[in-house]
C-alpha cells in the first residue's frame, strides 16, 4: 500500500455538480453526491454512490485490478438493449484508508458509458429538482408551468420516465392521471 503525496498526489472533492451515465441512450446513474479523483496526470474520474446507480444492468465479472494507493477493483459489465461494454464499471470495494471517500462508490471508462455534468439550469429551469405536474393537469395547466419555467417543459425530466427497455420507467411511475 503507498500513500499519495508529492510524487503521486491523488486528491478527492464533492463534484460541484450534478454528474449522470448514460449508456445505450438510458441514464443509468445520476447523482448530486459524486466524488471527483484527480490522480497525478491520468483524467479526473468521477465516482458515483453505488445507490445513485441502476445495478440492474450490471454484471458482476472475475475481472480485477490492483492500484497500489487505492486497492484492489472490481469490475462490471454494462447490458442493455443488445448493447454490452464489458468491464466498463470499476469499484474499490475496500479501498485503502487514504481513499475510504470512494467506497460505496463506482466509475465508468468514459470510452464505454458516457459521463457527463449536468446543467442544473437546464435540468431544473426552476431550482427545484423534479417538476411535480398534477395528475389531471391539463395541456394548458402544463404549458403554463413551463411558461415560469423559462419557456419548455424539461424534457429531461421525461426522459428519465420513459421505458429503459426493459419494461420499466427509469425513474418512479408518475401518478395514474386515469381511471382504469
């Protein structure tokens, strides 16, 4: 085990904002919680909190590395959709004392999952975080809302409510707005 310092610094920050994975067009990680890594000259990595990540589509491979100031990872292929990136996730399960802030935590190979900082401004025009529409708002009741929301409805937040193939929403159903 060797401890960053001047020869190999490795330091970790609370990103400053919201990061999400998209992978075969589906969001499959989304949080305000990540943790950026900057580790001597390699590319910042962002970790996201294993609870902010759809483990659905993730499977567990014999795959593993060993990093000498981090631990040993382990890793996870990305299926969806007929599309598969293996060994695209790493996990230090039981990182070293020096980086017990990533534990608990994942990141993707940015060549495999896309991994990108979201725009809170166009995430959420309004501040908030899920625009709530009631469940017998009307086209003019939505469009309304839109209005004060600087002029559309986020289509982000959609997004994140539509099928992610595998017969399931990506997010929690919205309430019923029928009868049925």
């Amino acid at each position: 085990m060797k401890i960053p310092g001047p020869d190999h610094p490795i330091t970790l920050e609370p990103a400053a904002k919201r990061w999400r994975a998209k992978f075969a067009g589906h969001v499959i990680a989304d949080t305000a919680q990540a943790i950026v890594l900057r580790e001597a000259s390699y590319q910042p990595r962002v970790y996201f909190p294993r609870k902010d990540v759809d483990m659905a589509y993730f499977g567990r491979t014999d795959h593993t590395t060993h990093c000498p100031y981090k631990g040993d990872a382990a890793y996870y292929t990305v299926t969806m959709d007929g599309q598969i990136a293996e060994n695209a996730v790493w996990t230090y399960e039981q990182p070293y004392p020096a980086m017990q802030a990533i534990d608990g935590h994942l990141s993707f190979y940015t060549d495999k999952v896309e991994v990108y900082e979201v725009d809170e401004a166009v995430a959420a025009p309004r501040g908030d975080t899920h625009t709530h529409f009631s469940p017998d708002a009307s086209v003019d009741e939505i469009a309304r809302q839109a209005g004060q929301a600087g002029g559309a409805v986020r289509v982000d937040e959609v997004v994140q409510h539509t099928d992610s193939g595998s017969g399931t929403s990506q997010r929690e159903h919205w309430p019923a707005n029928t009868e049925g």
